[in-house]
C-alpha cells in the first residue's frame, strides 16, 4: 500500500528536525516517529498511483460507452416520435 522506504525517508527528515540539544533523543523519536507514521497511514483507504491510473482508464471508457448510449437513446426517442407524428 503505501512504500515503507518512504515512511523511513519521512521519519528521518523529521528527526533530523530535532534540535541539536536533543540529539540524544533523535533515535528513539526516529523509530516513534517511524511507528505514528506506518500506523496512521495504515489506517487509510490508500491505493497506489498504478491502481488509480487503472480506474481512471475504467472510468474513461465507461463515460465514453454511456455518452454513446445517451446518444443512441435519444435517437431512438426521436424516430419514435417522428413515427408517432406519421
């Protein structure tokens, strides 16, 4: 679901945002920060960018089927209508 190396990239730009004082700290708030980060993103609906791009195509295809029915539909309802007005 979500890239683990980005869940470390991310843990570890913020505690490189540690002050300097606290640098006896920046492990253990890497690996709680690390820990927050999979846990909360684990919690949402996420799907990859191949996933998405997937649907999208669905998506696509499937307005393009129902523009073209709408279209066939509303020919339909004409020729009836010019057959009723024979």
């Amino acid at each position: 679901m979500f890239d683990p190396k980005a869940i470390d990239d991310i843990a570890s730009r913020l505690a490189g945002a540690v002050p300097p004082g606290l640098n006896n700290l920046k492990e253990d708030l890497e690996k709680n920060f690390h820990a927050i980060l999979q846990g909360a993103l684990g919690k949402l609906d996420l799907v990859t960018r191949e996933e998405f791009e997937v649907q999208k195509l669905v998506l696509a295809k499937t307005r393009s089927k129902l523009e073209d029915l709408e279209k066939r539909v509303s020919e339909m309802e004409l020729n009836v209508l010019n057959k009723a007005e024979m």
